[in-house]
C-alpha cells in the first residue's frame, strides 16, 4: 500500500485511490462539490484543491485538484497549505456570487452541502455586491421540488440521472453562468429513481417536494432506521419524524444492499402511515352493524375470548414483520395458519424460495448484481417489481467500461475519461418480457414473448450450454450432461433459437453471469427455466463462493471481494469458472420470510376457505392483509360469510377491515419494530421511529397480549420484541439466524449509552407539547430497542443496523456518511446490517432440469392475461401516499394495435374482460395500446383499483376474451404526456429563459 | 409513441438533415447541424420545432436542447428578419464599438437582445467576427460591414430601407 505524505503526517492508502477520496477515508475535511463516491471524479468544481509537492525540498509546490489526483507512494501534499486554503475559498466565493443565501426558506438549510463547505473554507464576507443571476423554475411533478437560483452548477445531477439513472429527460442548459439544470419543458421527472436528486444535489435545487407541504428542518427529526416495505428487495432507510408525522425517508447507507441510492416508491411512498383513514382505536361490530369504537382491554379480552373458543384459523401476512407472523402462527396452530398469499403467487414465492435454497449459484446482493458482466433477464419487469435493481443492472452492463479503462491503466474513478472510452458499448443484457421494459435502452437484445416462451427460450439457453460445456475439455463440471436434460427440440422458432445460441454464448463468455427472473410475470415454468441456466453455467467454483455465504460476517469477506466493478477482475472467476448468480425477485416486503416460516404445503387461501365452508373455522384473525387484493371478491366473500367472528389487525382502512367483527390499529412499520426477509434471503430489522399514537400497537404487541392472556405455553416467558425473535429463531430452523440482523435491546453503545434518535441540535423537546399541556412531559422509554427516544447518547462505533441517522462536526449534510464507512464506498464502520438466512444445498444443478412447456399457440379471439406492473400503483400501500396518489392511473389493459384495432377500441376507450371458459365477465378496464405486447397477450395492470374503486382482480394465465365497453366514461383526459407538448407559440416556451438569444 | 402535436419537418428539412446523417457516425452527431438547418428556414428553434429534430434523431428533447442552448447563435426565441451581430470585442471596442451600438440602439429603439417593433431587426453582441484590421464590424444577416461609424450606419440602414421601399 502507497505512503502518503499529508502536511508532515504519513499516511497508508489504498492503492489506485484518488486522493480526495484516500483524505476523506482518513477522515480528513477536505471540501468537494462535483465529485460522488458512487460517480466518481470529473474535476468539474475545482473545490477540492490540495498543494503537491514535487520532493521533499520542493517548498512552493502546486495546485492539484484531489479528486484527479491518484494517490501514489512517497507524494507530498497539503491540505493546510496557504496556497490551497485560499484557492478553495475564492471558489466558494465565487459560486456564492450567484446564490441567493436564502438558507431560512430553504429545505436544505441544516443539511446543506453548500453551507457545510463554506463554513469549512472559512468564507465569511461577501463582497460581491452585483445583481444576481436568476432562473425560472419548472414544475417537475408532485415529487421533486425545483429552485434553480441555488445551483452552484457543480453538475451532479445531470451526472447522476443521466449517466448513473439513465434518465433522458433532464439536461444542463445554456452556458457560462446561466447553465441551468432541468427538464425540456415542465412535467413529471420520468426516472423512477428522480428522487435521490434531493440527495445528490448538494445545495437546495432538488428538493423533496412533500416534505415541504410540512416541513421540518434535519436536526428536528426524530430518526430511526427503517426499512422499504415497498418491495422485496430490502432497501435500508432513515425515516424522520416530527409532531407524530412521518417527514421523509431518506437512504440509510448499506454497501450490500442499497448502496447510497432509493428508488421513487421507496422515497415518497411511505406517507400513507400519515394517512388520515388509518385506524387509532379498536372497534366491534355491535348487533346493529354499526362498528364502536371500544377500550383497547375490552378488544384484547374479545381477542383472547375468541381465541379460546376454538375453530381458529388465522391468515398471516407478506408485508408484515417476521414477528408478527410467528405469533399469529403460534396462535392459530401451523395447520391452521395461511400465510396470506393469493392462490396464484403462493406456488410461485415457494419455488422462488426452492429454487434459491437448491441452486449453487450464488443470490447475489445488489453490490454484486453491479459486478455482473452478463445478464440474461427473464420475464421479470425488475424497474417495476423491484425497481432498485434495475438501477443496478445499468451499473453492470457498464462493467466493460471498467475493464477498457483498466487496460489503458484509467482508475475507474476518471468518470469523463471511462464513459468516453467505452461510448456505447456495454455489457450483454438480454431482456425477454411479456411487453417493453423500462431497461430495453441499455439491452442488446429485447424479445417479446409469452410467459411459455420465454421459459422455452431459458430452456433452450440452457441446452445450448450444456452442448458447449460437454465440448470442452477444460470444464469438469460435477452435473454430468445426462441427456434427459435437455428439453424437446421440436418446434423452437429458427429465429428463437439464434437468440438462444447468442444468449448461451454471452452467458458462456462471462465471468459473472446473472440470471434473473422472479415472480412478476405469474409464472413458474420461467422460474424454472432461470434457474436450469444457472444449473447448466453452475460449477463448483461458484458452490465455493456461495458455500459461506449463510452469516452476516462472510457476505462482508465475500463482499470485499467482489468490491464494486473497480476491483471485479480479480474475483476467483478466472481459474475457478464463472460465479453464476441468479438472482428471483418475490412481490412484498416479507413474502421470502413468509415461505421460510410456514415452509412449503402451508395451508392455501383456498383450502382455509374449504375449511370455513365446511363450518371448521368459527374465528378467523386475519395479520395486515387486505384479502381482497388475494383472490377474487366473491371467493374472500365466501370465506368471509363462513366466519363468525373476523378479527383484523391492520393500520390502514380497506375491505378486509371492513368486513371485519373485530378491529385492532396495528402500528406502522415506522412505528413499531420488526424483521423482514428480503428476496435474497436477507433479514433486516426496522424500528420504531416514533411511538404509536392513540390506541395503534404493533401487531406482535397485539398478539403477544392476546397469547399471554389465554396463558399460551410458548410465550409465558416472552416480554421483549427480542424475546419473540428468538423464539421464532428457535423454533423454526429456516430463520435461526435473525437474530443476527441487528443487535437486541440490551446492547449499549461504546458499552455505556443507547443509540440516541434525536440529533443534539433537536429543538422544542420540551415545548413541542404546550398545546396540550404545559408541563414538560417525561421522554418515553424504548424497552424493546437500543435506540432511544432521546438526545443523550452517541451516535457512532455502533452496528450498522442501529444507524439512525448520519451526521458530524462539520458534517450536516448526508455527505457526513463518509464519518461513518471503513472506506468510501465501503462497509460501515459497524458492519454491514442484516443477515443472510438462506442456506443453500445445490441439489437442484444435479436434478433433471424441468421439461420445457409447450409453446404459446395465440388462437383468435383470445388473449392470454398477463400481469403489468407500475413502480406507482401496484403497491398497495405506497399508493395511499398523497403524493404518489397524483402519479396513479386508472387500471387498465394493455394490447397491441391490431388487436385495438379488432376490438374497434381506442386508447381510453373500455374493454371487458371475460373469462373464456366460463364468460363471466372478470372486469372492465381502459385500453392501453402498446404495441410491444407479446402476441396473443393481453396485459393488465396489477394492483390498480379499477373504475369502481374497488381492487379488481385478475389473475394472470388465464384465457380470456374482450369486447368494446359500451356506454364507458373515459377515465384519463388524453394520452399520457400529450398536454406536455407545448405549441409553436413564442409565448409558450419554458425553456427560452435559460438560453434564448438574449442572455447576453 | 408520436403526438399529432408535435409538427413535422419539411421535406426540404429532412432531406439536409438526412444529408447530414449520411456523413455521421450516429444521427445524434449531426444535432447541431440539423438545428442550423432548421434555423436556417425558420429563422429560430422553436420548442415545437426542437421536438420535432429530437424525434428525427431519436434523441430526447432534453438531450437537444441542452445542446440547442449552449450555442448563442442557434436563437431559442423569434429574432427580427436581421440578425444584427455587433463585436464588442477588444479592437472593435478600442475602435468605438459602444458609440456604434448606441447609435444603433437610438435608430432601431432596441437593445441589446432585443428585436425592433417592426420585427426587422435583432441587435446581439458578439465575442469576434474575425475582421479586427477592420474594426468596429458587425454582422447584419450575412452581410459583413466593416470601419463604423456615425456615417457607414447611416448609409447602411438608409440603403436598406430604401431597398424595402
């Protein structure tokens, strides 16, 4: 490792670092603008200038800028010198010649990567005393907030959208000092990751725009860390609170998982825990129907009453916590107990889970899906069922980039210089889905197929390589070629099978291929077919990689390995065969925790619903989960009529709670604490951010209460949210390890203090109350966490899972995280949060592979219904979030034009849709035309409340026929986007303020 | 998907845009000449117009106008039938620039960036127009007129008027 100099101090680096990032790692102020950690360096802002000197008898050195500086051994700089501490103030003076220092009214103030810098050069006096430039703002949508007077054009958000995100619709304007950052002409940002802009920019030109409907400034917040419940991939967040509000969510750095960067559903999608229709206090059915209000005792005296009655079922959930579903487990019984999944997606999540369990090949985190150097996708809309990854996959195919510029001895680091290098070249990226994607720009190859082709696609992928891999001498693989493996020929379309034989050589030509499908596309057969390639690529090198991988401290090592695209080329690829990866993405927050719990053959929806038919169930109690999204509406009312008595814990109103005898408030997961499961098999704790209001308890509290009140054997000696953790980590062999995913409540930091919410700056602590009362009220008491409601502790040295906030002297904004990573871009310094759970036999790679189904034959007149999902709509609770609601569209079916056409309907006319067998008429919806809908498939958007307000439902595969809906009242005013398009009118034009032939 | 709203571009357009391209390694490449194409029928880029060469090229408009946008001679906004591109460069302001511009101003009631009431006429300032033996020159349409003064911008505006009458 190279030894550095640093105003008389020597230093040991990290070889092929750039030098501001080696100073920030030191933990060394040094300020910057342009360069990010997770984009590198362009040398754009010239604010992190340091003095080099040539030799130690150089004395006058010269000005280098750090982020373009590589670190190499015995070079001599300085952070203090005169020369340098001069040049970065005169830059900040000079950007603030332009900025309005309106910090009071700007939602940045307080964690502002301006002020942070500006304090830190010591620029105190202005002097320039000239006009100021200024812009016109644009409207961006309901999400981001635009305030262009504040840029200092450091250029990292166009550098993040569009190099990073691959966003199109966001540019650098004009020149000189007016360059103005922003869309064409106003409207909705069309990248589903636009809101880590509110992070990115590092003053206050993006920012979060429903945080400014009530907002509160970073050092009011009350923080904790949390976790998405927006899909299952896991993403690690801090959510803040103020006045019993959720304010915002904000990354929580995790190098495995999320790296520094959210998707839109994750950031703006969790304000439905301040939805007005969410329950406070426990109601009963009373005789007349009518629903009271009761005592939350008197509830949990109903509650244990009707538990010991007898006929119990209960039905748990996929987007509730671990906990919560352990004890309703323990309280129904296992046989009596359904994990809440609807009829379609149950088989489907157990596959997932078997597959992964069965295969070699490695589930690879997000850091590692970033290291993959080929990707074959299959059937899964990622960018809308688990939308991080899709950002990820936009950093893989980049990996060639990385690999040019190594050649060329370029650090990765040199952003302009690799991005120019490579220009348009990529990584291979196959995508074959039901219809387009949003990632068909980065892919080299897009097929449009139906759910059996593609799977017959994967299969003859698979056979492709098996026939290549038993031609070559160098491969000893352990899973002999048995010919039973490779699936019937027959009918494989000439041109299917040259993309095949292109897929299989890709694949075969990579070092870390990934294959990733998952639920999304409502079939099993393409599951299947994923993991068959990865069976087929598999080899024991990739066992070796994936052996280890069960406990939190080995994915660290193994990580460290596979440390970003910098260092891929020296993973044990070369020697050993590929590191296969595949990689299957499961619809909710907990679904992967829900199959490991209940295991496979739980009883299914349907089969409950038998039971209550045949008089079997008298009481149903029914976890966080609104049933009507599960099934079709008559079948959960059949369900429902059996019952007497349906008792529901949820948080938030629907027709399930409606329905229901019986309801208790369950908190949030911002207010209370639980483990979930994430679709790599990672289990992850969130916690409470602040207390529950009113009557709402966290559904384990619920029934925990309930258990101990009927004396349950199992939980008399349970009293803390740990105590439920390990006994369901006892109890059930698949999630012994959650324990691990953060440290429990007795732990301490730095051996003395809790984990303070609070930041020290937090103001009002005391008053905050007056209205209500005057008298200072007494901190409440965290008894399950080690987090504190509370100022008083130390915020630093603790797990990384007990991160609930990041800041430090000097620090105020996120750019503070660096205080707290080994390196930048690194592991916390606490450790990486979560803990695998899966454990993986392999068995799988020496099975038959599955026999590949038959192909789709389109017959005329009907079309085979496929699941569409929308980042915004498809999620049931994020849509309840005001500011997501205003992206929602109606519920509608995607066709192609010809079949349009046939049906005589137009975009926004209505279609029903009938069920071919039966005729029965399943729903109407409004016509989409999408003319890269898969032939003789018609795709309906999953999730979206149809035009009666009610959740329709539609389950994918099935046949079904359409016909022009008559009369039908047009629910979207025209096609999406057209009342974007300005006319030809001067007047008309948003964007001639920056640019325009006047600036002069 | 194409909105009926955004115009087409003329054939005449197209085809030089098209000629372009031939040349080009990817149609993005010839961004800033199908923009002074464009320009060249219609005097300006209007959104509508941008639109329309993004599509053409299968570029965003964004991508585009951030492009459009940096060039000061490629006009976001309608200009005056002429251009009138005055340096205020080092010679030409040596050499009595501002007093040209000035009288300029008082004949047209314009400033700089600003178009006559009868739309002849835009007054911009450039940085060089690369005739400094000259100096002070400037650009009206294509026309480049050399050694101003008091007496050479009468002759000028008063023989173009002549020519309009």
């Amino acid at each position: 490792m190279p030894v550095i100099r640093i105003d008389g101090q020597d230093y040991e680096v990290k070889e092929g670092d750039n030098l501001l990032q080696a100073c920030l790692g030191l933990g060394l102020d040094l300020p910057y603008f342009c360069w990010h950690p997770a984009m590198g360096s362009i040398g754009a802002c010239r604010q992190c200038a340091v003095v080099q000197y040539q030799n130690a008898e150089d004395q006058r050195g010269r000005l280098v800028m750090s982020c373009m500086t590589p670190v190499s051994d015995g070079a001599i700089f300085s952070l203090a010198g005169d020369k340098a501490a001069t040049f970065r103030q005169a830059i900040i003076e000079s950007l603030m010649t332009n900025h309005p220092h309106d910090c009071p009214v700007c939602a940045e103030g307080g964690e502002c990567h301006l002020q942070d810098m500006t304090v830190m050069v010591g620029h105190r006096d202005r002097h320039y005393r000239g006009l100021k430039r200024t812009h016109r703002n644009q409207n961006l949508g309901p999400l981001i907030q635009h305030e262009m007077n504040r840029c200092i054009a450091c250029y990292r958000c166009t550098r993040y959208y569009r190099d990073y995100a691959g966003g199109t619709d966001l540019a650098a304007m004009a020149a000189h000092n007016h360059v103005y950052f922003g869309r064409h002409e106003d409207g909705v940002l069309e990248s589903e990751f636009a809101g880590n802009l509110v992070e990115v920019c590092p003053t206050g030109v993006f920012t979060d725009k429903p945080l400014q409907q009530e907002y509160t400034r970073k050092w009011d917040l009350q923080s904790a860390p949390s976790l998405c419940t927006g899909c299952a991939v896991g993403c690690n967040t801090l959510a803040g609170e103020r006045y019993g509000k959720l304010k915002r969510i904000h990354n929580r750095y995790n190098s495995e998982v999320n790296g520094y960067f959210l998707c839109d559903r994750g950031r703006f999608g969790a304000s439905f825990v301040n939805h007005k229709q969410r329950l406070d206090w426990a109601g009963r059915r009373s005789a007349n129907g009518r629903f009271d209000a009761i005592d939350s005792d008197q509830a949990l005296q109903h509650l244990a009453a009707a538990c010991q009655r007898g006929g119990l079922a209960g039905i748990g959930s996929p987007r509730a916590s671990v906990e919560a579903n352990f004890l309703l487990r323990t309280l129904v019984g296992a046989d009596n107990y359904s994990p809440g999944f609807s009829a379609a997606e149950q088989p489907l999540v157990e596959l997932a889970l078997s597959l992964q369990q069965q295969t070699r090949a490695l589930i690879p985190s997000i850091k590692q899906i970033e290291s993959a150097d080929a990707v074959f996708i299959l059937g899964e809309d990622v960018t809308n069922t688990a939308p991080r990854i899709a950002l990820a996959l936009r950093q893989s195919v980049r990996n060639i980039a990385y690999t040019m510029a190594a050649q060329l001895r370029l650090l990765p680091w040199q952003d302009a210089a690799v991005r120019n290098l490579a220009q348009e070249q990529r990584n291979p990226l196959f995508i074959a889905a039901l219809a387009d994607t949003r990632l068909d720009d980065v892919a080299a190859a897009t097929l449009h197929l139906a759910p059996a082709d593609i799977a017959r696609l994967g299969h003859a992928v698979a056979a492709r390589i098996r026939t290549a891999r038993a031609h070559s001498p160098a491969t000893l693989s352990p899973n002999k070629v048995s010919p039973n493996k490779v699936p019937p020929n027959e009918v494989m379309d000439e041109a299917l099978q040259q993309q095949a034989d292109t897929i299989a050589s890709a694949l075969l030509d990579a070092k870390r291929p990934l294959l990733l499908s998952g639920t999304g596309c409502g079939s099993a057969a393409v599951m299947a077919a994923a993991a068959d390639i990865a069976a087929a690529l598999g080899s024991p090198a990739a066992a070796t990689v994936t052996k280890g991988n069960v406990n939190n401290s080995d994915s660290d090592s193994d990580s460290d390995a596979e440390n970003s695209s910098t260092t891929a080329s020296k993973v044990d690829s070369d020697a050993a065969g590929p590191a296969v990866m595949l990689c299957l993405a499961v619809p909710e927050a907990n679904s992967l925790g829900q199959a490991l719990l209940t295991g496979p053959s739980a009883p299914t929806l349907e089969a409950l619903t038998v039971r209550a038919v045949g008089g079997e169930i008298q009481t149903l109690l029914v976890l966080e989960n609104d049933l009507y999204r599960r099934g079709p509406a008559a079948d959960i009312e059949r369900l429902l009529q059996h019952v007497a008595e349906i008792i529901v814990i949820d948080s938030l109103d629907n027709p399930t709670l409606s329905a229901s005898t019986l309801a208790l408030p369950a908190a949030s997961f911002a207010e209370s604490e639980g483990t979930l499961v994430s679709m790599e098999g990672r289990a992850q704790r969130h916690f409470p951010v602040f207390l529950p209001a009113k009557e709402r308890r966290a559904s384990w509290q619920w029934l925990l209460a309930c258990l101990q009140a009927i004396s349950h054997p199992r939980t008399t000696d349970l009293q803390h949210f740990d105590d439920v953790t390990n006994a369901c980590a006892s109890d059930i062999a698949a999630l012994a390890n959650i324990t691990k995913a953060a440290p429990d409540h007795l732990f301490r930091n730095a051996g003395l203090a809790k984990v303070p919410r609070q930041p020290h700056r937090y103001s009002g602590r005391t008053a905050m109350g007056a209205n209500v009362s005057v008298h200072e009220p007494k901190q409440a008491a965290d008894e399950d966490s080690a987090l504190a409601f509370s100022m008083e502790g130390v915020n630093q040295f603790q797990p990384g899972a007990l991160l609930p906030f990041v800041w430090a002297p000097g620090w105020n904004s996120n750019q503070s995280l660096h205080k707290f990573q080994t390196e930048v871009g690194g592991p916390l310094k606490g450790g990486t949060a979560g803990a695998k759970l899966l454990q993986q036999t392999g068995a799988a790679d020496d099975h038959a592979a599955p026999l590949s189904p038959s192909a789709f034959k389109p017959v005329t007149g009907q079309w085979l219904l496929v699941p569409r999902y929308k980042i915004f709509g498809s999620e049931e609770l994020s849509a309840h979030s005001p500011a997501i609601a205003q992206l929602l569209l109606p519920a509608y079916l995607e066709i192609t034009a010809a079949d349009a056409e046939r049906l005589q309907v137009d975009e926004g006319d209505g279609v029903q849709v009938m069920d071919s067998a039966s005729g029965a008429t399943l729903a109407t919806l409004e016509v989409r035309i999408n003319d890269t809908m898969a032939d003789g498939c018609a795709g309906y958007s999953v999730g979206h409340s149809a035009h009666q307000g009610s959740i329709f439902n539609l389950v994918a595969g099935t046949g079904v026929a359409l016909q022009k809906a008559d009369p039908w009242q047009r629910r979207t005013q025209s096609a999406p986007g057209a009342d974007l398009i300005a006319t030809d009118s001067p007047t008309n034009s948003n964007t001639a303020a920056p640019g325009g032939p006047n600036h002069v | 998907m194409q909105s009926p709203l955004i115009p087409n571009l003329s054939d005449q357009e197209i085809s030089a845009i098209d000629n372009e391209i031939a040349h080009a390694p990817c149609r993005a490449a010839v961004a800033i000449d199908a923009l002074k194409i464009v320009q060249s029928h219609r005097g300006w880029v209007s959104d509508a117009s941008l639109q329309a060469i993004a599509r053409h090229l299968h570029m965003s408009a964004a991508e585009l106008d951030g492009i459009a946008t940096f060039y000061n001679l490629i006009f976001r906004r309608p200009v005056g039938e002429q251009v009138i591109l005055l340096c205020n460069s080092i010679t030409c302001w040596i050499k009595g620039a501002s007093q040209i511009q000035q009288q300029i101003s008082a004949r047209l009631h314009i400033g700089l960036g600003e178009t006559s009431a009868d739309n002849q006429y835009t007054l911009l300032p450039v940085t060089c127009l690369g005739a400094c033996d000259r100096a002070p020159v400037m650009l009206v349409g294509e026309q480049l007129h050399t050694h101003l003064d008091d007496a050479a911008l009468e002759l000028i505006f008063r023989s173009r008027e002549e020519a309009e009458e």
